[in-house]
C-alpha cells in the first residue's frame, strides 16, 4: 500500500487574511467589514501560533473558525463546509 504523501505549507498571515476575505465576500458582506473581520483574524492566528513550533492544518481551520464565529456565524459556516455542497 503506498504511503501518503506529506505535505506541509508555512504559515502566511496575508494567505489567512485572503482566504478569510474569499470567503467573506462570497456570502456578500460589506467590503469594508470583510476587510476588518479578515485582518482581526489573521492577527489572531498569528498570536495564537507564535508560540507552536508545528501547526496541523486543521488546527489552524479550529482556531480560524473560532475567529470567524465571534464576527459573523455565516462567514464560519462557509468557512467550515468549504468542501461540502450547502
């Protein structure tokens, strides 16, 4: 059986913040509040990852996510179910 392929990224704070942005502006929120809500939690990450010496991509989506359902419960839910169909 071959083995997985591991793939591991670096962290961005700019790729957080884009992502965040996509996915803001893909449930329709004002530019202006999508811009702030994806720079409050790219900052965030980068508090909480400071300290981490290795991050999981899922960890990282849980503490994104977390962010996100503080600021607005739609943008988290898109967020969380990017790979469903909703």
């Amino acid at each position: 059986m071959p083995r997985k392929k591991k793939i591991t990224y670096e962290y961005s704070h700019d790729g957080v913040k884009q992502s965040v942005l996509r996915y803001a502006k893909g449930v329709r929120q004002p530019e202006g509040w999508a811009e702030q809500m994806a720079e409050r939690v790219a900052k965030a990450t980068d508090k909480w990852i400071a300290d981490k010496d290795i991050v999981t991509e899922d960890d990282l989506r849980k503490v994104i996510i977390s962010e996100l359902e503080r600021l607005n419960e739609d943008v988290a839910f898109a967020y969380r179910n990017h790979d469903k169909i909703i």
